[in-house]
C-alpha cells in the first residue's frame, strides 16, 4: 500500500502528476477512437465554486453583428415560432425565428408585428388616410394586433399628422363605411422630436392618455410612444432590441428557390434583423448563390446559413460570406433524416468540429436539434456553440402556434418536423427545406406528434437561464464565453459516458415519482 502523505502537501502533490484529471475537449472529441458522440455520451466536470451564480453571464453572439442576452433561440417551424414566440424570446433576452412555411404576405406581417411591439420608441409607426374607413381600420387590428393608428395626411409614414384613431373611436360604431376623419381625434398628445424616453413616459403618466405621438416642426409624424409598451419595457430588462430603433430584434426563415427572393423582400420590407436560410443540407450552390445575392442587396442584413455538419460545408458557407452558422442533421427530437438518408451526424461531434473551424473566422455557431434540457445547453456551449436553436423544447408552451387539446387526461398541443408529409402537404416551403418541391411522392424526413402543455415561455425561459448560470457556477466559470474559451484552452475537463454510466445518472430504483422541472 501507498505510504500515506501529508494532507498539506495534497496541492503539490497535484502538480506533479503529467495531465490534469478527466479529458480535454480535443480528446474527448477524437472521433477516430471514440465514434461520433452526442450530448448524452459525455459529461463536463465541476470546477471550483467561488462566485454566485446570480453574477454568470450569458451574453453571446447570435450573428457577427448581433448580439444577444441569452443564447436562446426558437426554431422556424410552424408549431414552434410566429409572432407571439417570437416577441417573447426577444423580450426575455432570446430571438425567435419565424417560419416561412405560409404565404410571403403572412410570414411579412408576422415579422412587422414583432418589429412594431416595441417598448420604447415606435419609430415606424402604421398610419392611415383620413380616408380609410372604420371596417378597414377593424381589418388591420386583426392583421397588426393594435388598435392605436395615426392618421396622416397621404397616409403614409412619414407624413403631416392630421389626428389619431383608437378602439375607443370604432368601439360603439355599427357604419364600417364612415371615414376615420369624421370621427378621429384631431388633437392628440404630441411632442417635438429630441425627447427622452422617460420624458415621454412622464408626459403619457401626466395626459393620462395611451398613445404620445412625436412630430418635427413641420408637423410630420416622426415616432410613437405607447403608454402599455413603456410599462412592459420595465418587465423585460434582457430584452434584444435594435440599439438604433429599440424595436425587438427578429428573425425569419427563406428558403433557396427562385420566389424566395421576393418573399425576402417582403420581410426585409417589414424590418427584418436575421435571415435563416432554412435547409437540411446547407451546402448546395442554392444556397451560396442566394447568400451571394443577399450581401449584395441588403448589406446590413444578418445572414445565418445552414445546416452544416462538417467543417467542409461550413468553409463553403463561410466563404460565401454569412454572418452565421446553423449547425445539425438528423438530430432533431422530430427526426428521422439519419435514419432514411443514411446521412448526418451525432450532434456533439458535429458542434464540436464545426464550431472549431467556424471560430477561427469570426462566424458563430448555433446547435440545433436535440436539445432536450439545461445540461444538453451547457454542453453545446462547451463544443463552442454561441447559441442553441429549440423545437421539441419550446414546443407546447403557450406562445407556440395552434390550440391545445385533450387526450388520455393530458393537456397537449402539436409539434411536427417541416420534414413530416403533414407540414410538406401544408406548404411548398416546408417541402423546399429538403428539395422536395418538385417531387410527386414525397420522402418523409421528420414525423408529427403532440408534446404535453408546458406553461408560458415566461417562464420557461428564466427557467433555462437560471438553470444555465448554475451549471456554469457547478464547472467554476463565470460566463458561456468562459466556458468555451476554458474548453479550449484545456482547463474545463470531461468524462466519456458508457452506457451503464448514463444508467446511473438517470432516476433509479423508485417506486413512482414526479418529475417537476420547475415551481
Ligand atoms: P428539436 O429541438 O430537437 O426538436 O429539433 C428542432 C430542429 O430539427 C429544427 O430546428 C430543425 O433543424 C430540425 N427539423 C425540423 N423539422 C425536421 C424534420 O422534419 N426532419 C428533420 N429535422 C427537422
């Protein structure tokens, strides 16, 4: 047996060994001896706790450009991401990524509805003619979700302010056919250009009234404050907003075939931050040609390529110019690409290699697919992941699209792979996602099913944030971007996972439980 030592000279002692306990990520990662691994197959070990974890931070890089409180990001598919998901991921600190498997117009008015729910300054506010009637302004409460609209002479934005329609206007009013100028306020709160937000705020708390409308001295209307906005902007102090307009950030799908250039009009139109071209194979010369014609049109648009599983496909994206990476194939909870195509990769590995190279120029990287819980989060970011995009995770919360229903005692609501027949029969978008448009049997690469109600995003989302910020309390860092740079740098150490090992990280030996993620 081993003498015993000195328990003071236990940290000496450390230093003398060659390597530091566990593995690097390098060779945890070392696929010619281990395989392709997943989120499952492996472990981060904990460091040294000496901080709280109220103090780990969270921000990251969503694009080159744009940055974000929180690397949460909901996925483009038509029962996960519109418009009410959208605007919550952006007030809690995330974006959301609307789908396009509708009509151009539908998938445009989804992203202004975000674009003009903001908290501070509407700066391109919805304006009507004096003209417009009291069943047009009705129809475009519908489509917009406000009913507060600005009458202007032309009736276009900008333009010489005449007076301002609200629901209390049209409530009582049973004659769609009358002009708004016969029944508008003609002498609305204003104020001059160059006031302050709280300025505004103090003047709407004073009028008591719910709209302040900000004109220049010719009298044209420039902005809007909302009395409702200014109240939830206090709610939401991670919100991702536009440094410029203070409008929520957010993003939208396209996919690669002729007409979506003209659908990537509309949206930009609308005030689109993000572009996700949405693909399962992202390195086809589709793609390139289209992030070619995008940098060239619309410079200040952020483009997110994909989806990517090597570096290869990655450095022709890359060089093609995009502004950021999606990466995954097949590793979606709704997937059956791997198993039908023959063709992807475990997503850990496919993170892992793809984030290293994509690093090295600049281009973040989101994980996307198989994300089913904090631990799978925090290890997507240790690959070098900035963000991680959620389906199956957002899935059946209130936000998402469609209504719940009720089956064996259980409140659920759908969620489909874009790649089921279900979505491909819905819209030509979904089936372009897989090049599918022109096919007459289509090959079916995701299934459709139902998730269990969730409860609110609200707060879902700090659920996950606080989740995060304690696992990196847990591995002794101080941040996600710490977290990737620690990984690399060799000091944050992991643990392959045999299948027994999984086994026992798992719930054993009871009886019945619970699991409750969350109060
Ligand atoms: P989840 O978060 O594991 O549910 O995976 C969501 C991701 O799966 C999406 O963001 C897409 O990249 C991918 N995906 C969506 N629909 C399909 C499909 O039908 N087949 C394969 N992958 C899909």
């Amino acid at each position: 047996m081993a003498a015993v030592r000195d328990y003071k000279t236990a940290l000496q002692h450390l230093e003398s060994f060659e390597r530091k306990d566990g593995l690097s990520v390098e060779e945890l990662m070392d696929s010619q001896t281990r395989g392709g691994l997943t989120y499952n197959d492996f472990l981060i070990l904990p460091g040294l706790v000496d901080f709280p974890s109220h103090e780990v931070k969270l921000q990251t890089k969503l694009t080159k450009k744009i940055s974000l409180n929180t690397p949460f990001v909901s996925s483009p598919m038509d029962t996960v991401t519109e418009a009410d998901m959208a605007i919550h991921m952006a007030l809690l600190g995330g974006i959301g990524i609307i789908h396009h498997n509708c009509p151009a117009d539908e998938q445009a008015a989804m992203v202004r509805k975000v674009k003009t729910y903001e908290n501070g300054f509407i700066n391109s506010p919805v304006v009507i003619a004096p003209t417009t009637t009291i069943g047009e302004v009705r129809r475009m409460k519908e489509e917009y979700g406000f009913s507060g609209f600005p009458v202007t002479e032309n009736g276009q934005f900008p333009g010489k302010l005449l007076g301002l329609i609200t629901s209390r206007d049209t409530q009582f009013l049973e004659d769609d056919t009358i002009p708004v100028s016969e029944i508008m306020t003609k002498n609305p709160v204003t104020s001059l250009h160059g006031i302050t937000l709280s300025e505004g705020n103090e003047i709407l708390k004073k009028t008591k009234k719910g709209k302040l409308l900000v004109i220049d001295e010719a009298g044209n209307l420039v902005s809007m404050l909302s009395r409702a906005d200014l109240l939830k902007n206090q709610d939401y102090p991670l919100a991702s907003k536009s440094a410029t307009t203070k409008q929520l950030l957010c993003g939208a799908s396209i996919g690669t075939i002729d007409t979506d250039r003209i659908r990537l009009a509309k949206l930009v139109q609308a005030g689109l931050d993000v572009v996700v071209i949405d693909s399962s194979q992202g390195n086809s010369i589709f793609q390139l040609n289209l992030i070619k014609h995008i940098k060239e049109t619309y410079p200040d648009l952020e483009v997110i390529a994909g989806n990517v599983v090597t570096r290869e496909q990655a450095a022709n994206l890359i060089a093609a110019g995009c502004d950021g990476l999606r990466i995954g194939m097949g590793s979606g909870s709704i997937c059956i690409t791997q198993e039908v195509m023959a063709c992807g990769r475990p997503q850990g590995t496919a993170v892992y290699n793809v984030c290293q190279f994509a690093n090295q120029f600049g281009v973040p990287c989101m994980a996307d697919g198989g994300i089913g819980n904090i631990g799978h989060i925090v290890k997507a970011i240790a690959l070098g992941a900035s963000t991680v995009m959620m389906g199956g995770l957002l899935a059946g919360t209130t936000e998402t699209p469609g209504d719940y229903y009720f089956r064996d005692g259980k409140r659920l609501k759908s969620y489909r792979g874009m790649g089921s027949v279900d979505a491909m029969q819905k819209g030509a978008a979904s089936a372009s996602r897989y090049f599918s448009e022109a096919d007459k049997v289509f090959v079916a690469q995701g299934v459709a099913g139902s998730v269990v109600d969730k409860g609110s995003i609200k707060k879902f989302l700090p659920y996950l944030y606080n989740g995060l910020q304690h696992s990196c309390q847990d591995i002794g860092v101080r941040s996600t971007q710490a977290l990737i740079t620690e990984a690399q740098n060799g000091n944050v150490r992991f643990e392959f996972r045999t299948a027994s090992a999984q086994l026992e990280g798992g719930i054993n030996n009871l009886h019945s439980y619970e699991k409750r993620l969350h109060n």
